[in-house]
C-alpha cells in the first residue's frame, strides 16, 4: 500500500520541495514580526542582523534584505536587496495568480521605480486584499518605517508580484 501511494504522488507530479520551501518562507518571515530600528533609521542589532547576512551594509533601507534574509535561511534562489531585483521576467508572475509566499511590490511614483516590497502571508477570500509581512515599514504600511509588520493591502495598490519559491 506504501508504495502504492508512493508510485501515485510521484506521477502526479506534485513537488514537495516547492510546498515546503513555501512554508518555511512563512514561517521565517513570521519570526521576525516585531524586530524594529533602534538608535535611527534602518539601525538596531536586529535590523543590522538583517541587513550585514544579506549582503547590505548598516544603514541601508532593508524591505528587500528582509526578503534575502527569509529566503536564504529557506535555501531558496533569491535576488539581491535592491527590490527592482526581485522582479525579472523569470519570476514575475500574473497579477491575478499570486499565492501566498509570494514578494509583492509597490510603485513609487517619487522614484520613478518599485519603492517597496514584502512577502504575502495570506489571500484574502475577495482576492482584493492580501495580508503580508514586510521589512522597513510601519503600521501604516510607508516605505520607510521602524519595524516588521502585518499588514492588509489592498490588491489595487500592489504593482507586481514575483514567485521565488517553485
């Protein structure tokens, strides 16, 4: 019987690897919730933590070396911690297929590029909203905050999404 079910979830193609990868993405991005700056802007031993084992310096802006962090403690491919890199033809991923563990970005119009980016931890039933988990926000959702937060956005409001997990 074992090797019955063995032999049906091998043809079935499904890929283990991939769903695990996806759940440890959750899980590391859960750990972090609450870690905030300290001593000013993109400072403190946590966010520095962050930051320094993702290849960044102390200081820098860390929404996407948040990413890096969870993503390799996860042993997924990642890109780098600038957010644009997050987003290249490969990854991008329909605007109405995003799952959770997914980056998602936001536009910013004042830099004239993705300003912000974070990992979607739940979709809600609508699909008009997701909840997420970033780095480098605030409870308002800016992209320049104090901490790791939970938050609900609106779909309308995201400018891409990107799947680094399958």
């Amino acid at each position: 019987m074992h090797l019955l079910c063995l032999l049906w979830f091998g043809f079935t193609g499904l890929n283990f690897n991939a769903v695990k990868s996806k759940d440890c993405l959750l899980d590391e991005a859960r750990k972090l919730l609450g870690i905030k700056e300290v001593g000013g802007n993109n400072r403190g031993p946590e966010v520095e933590k962050i930051i320094v084992s993702s290849g960044g310096k102390p200081g820098q802006a860390w929404c996407a070396y948040t990413q890096v962090f969870i993503h390799k403690k996860c042993r997924v491919t990642h890109a780098n911690g600038m957010a644009l890199s997050w987003f290249i033809k490969p990854k991008i991923i329909n605007k109405n297929q995003y799952l959770t563990g997914d980056v998602f970005s936001v536009y910013n119009s004042g830099l004239g590029r993705i300003g912000h980016i974070g990992l979607v931890e739940q979709v809600l039933p609508s699909n008009k909203f997701i909840v997420t988990i970033e780095g480098n926000t605030s409870g308002g959702g800016s992209r320049e905050g104090d901490g790791v937060y939970r938050l609900t956005r609106s779909t309308k409001n995201v400018y891409s999404f990107a799947r680094w997990w399958n």
